[in-house]
C-alpha cells in the first residue's frame, strides 16, 4: 500500500511539474505564413512591419477599402492563427480596413510569445495604427477571437476604442485551464493569466460576445461570466450547436457586420 501511495504521489507530482514546463507549448502554437496575403477583390494590402521596444520585429499586413481614411478593424488572432491568412475575407464585415499583425513567433514576427510581451507590443501596434493617415483614428474597434479575447480585453482597458467584438471570449486562462484540469493546482501553475474579467469592469465601450454552444474548450459559462461584468453595454451571440473550432457562418458574419454598423 505504501508503495502505491508514493507511485500516486510521484506521478502526480510529475504530472504536476510536467504541466508547468510544457504550459506555454499549451498556450501558443506559432503557425507560419503558408503564402503571400491577398485582398479582397478592390481592395488593396500593405506588409506592415513594428520593431517593438526591445528590438524585436513584429510583421502582418493592413487590408485596405476603397477611399481613404477608412475606420480601422484591429484583430486578435486565436493561439494557433496566422493572422495574415484572413486578408482575403475581411471584407465579410464591412468596408473597414483590417490590422492584421502577428503575435511574437507568428507568420513572420520574430521572437517568443508571452502574454506581457504579447500585450505590450499590442499596445505599441495600436498607438502606431492610429497615427496612419490613411485610417480614421476616431473610429478604431478591435476584435479578438479565443486567446486574442484577451488581448483585445487588456487593451480595450488601456486605449481609447469606439468597441470590441470577442469571439469564443473568456474570463481567464485560469479559470479556463482550472476546468480542463480540474483534477491538477493549475491556479498555482498559470504563469500566462489573460485575467480579461479583472480588466472588464472598466471598459464602458460596447461589445458584441460571440459564442457556440457546443465548445468544450472555452465553455459558454466562462464568456457568460466575462459579460456579467463587462463595464459597458454587451450583446450576446450564441451559436447552437457551435464549437470552438467551426464557429462561424451566415448569423456569425451578419451579427458582426451590424454591430460594426451600429459602433463604428
């Protein structure tokens, strides 16, 4: 008996410091670029390069509409995105110009993702973005979808934006892995906290939250709890039957383009 306890316990405790060197390999999945990015029919795309403050070169592309100065559509991408391969459908939520930037490690940005690194070149990207000519920097929203909820949430809180549109949203990458793992201290582990319900409270702009009723990675009660104390006014899309991977469709791109309508 004496001996199965230890083997529980030390495989516990290896399971345990295994899940503390594997979690950003959880978290972040750099996808490389799989081709140039092209823009919707009439419209025109820019590579956008930002050395960020440390030296490190972060890169994507802004998709342009016809006419100048357009308002700006910033994007968030989820853990395993390649931000730049939505170029060629931005043009499904209205003639709004699209930011696409990669994440550290990402497409071609260099470096190593991190949720400070990750949010502090956000902030830099926008401030630069905003000082385009060719954007109307009073009309500026942002959308993030899955991990990029998050970023759009830290950054909504920091920066002045006339909305945000979150997709598959949650309240915290704690709560998040908490419920995957239920069974292992993840709260004590999380080095990667995305704390978006700690941030909400103090975002007063509208936001659209965007979810499936089927996901089983980002379940509906974690985007449920970020609504209940976002600071603002929220409209709530849910998608029957949806799940984290396959969300989308007509009333996904419709619900977006209206609420854009409405704000932007």
């Amino acid at each position: 008996m004496k001996s199965l306890a230890f083997i529980a316990i030390a495989s516990y405790a290896g399971l345990t410091g295994l899940l503390w060197l594997l979690q950003d390999k959880l978290l972040f999945h750099p996808v490389p670029v799989m081709g140039p990015a092209r823009a919707p029919a009439g419209w025109s795309v820019e590579a956008v390069e930002h050395v960020a403050r440390d030296g490190t070169r972060l890169a994507g592309v802004i998709v342009k509409p016809p006419g100048a100065p357009a308002p700006l559509v910033i994007y968030y991408g989820g853990n395993a995105e390649e931000a730049t391969a939505w170029a060629p459908v931005v043009d499904r939520n209205g003639p709004r110009a699209r930011l696409l930037m990669n994440y550290r490690g990402y497409g071609k940005s260099e470096g190593t993702p991190s949720e400070k690194a990750i949010v502090s070149d956000a902030l830099e990207i926008f401030d630069a973005a905003k000082a385009r000519a060719d954007v109307d920097a009073s009309r500026v929203a942002l959308m993030g979808a899955s991990l990029g909820s998050g970023v759009a949430t830290q950054v909504a809180a920091e920066r002045p934006v006339k909305a945000v549109v979150l997709v598959s949203p949650y309240d915290s990458i704690e709560e998040v892995a908490a419920a995957v793992y239920s069974w292992l201290p993840v709260r004590w582990l999380v080095r990667h906290r995305f704390d978006s319900a700690a941030r909400a409270p103090k975002i007063t702009v509208p936001a659209l939250f965007v979810y499936g009723t089927a996901d089983t990675l980002i379940r509906p009660a974690h985007t449920k709890r970020l609504a209940s104390v976002w600071g603002g006014p929220v409209e709530m899309l849910e998608l029957e039957g949806q799940g984290h991977n396959d969300i989308g469709g007509p009333r996904y791109e419709a619900a977006i383009s209206g609420f854009l309508d409405r704000h932007l």
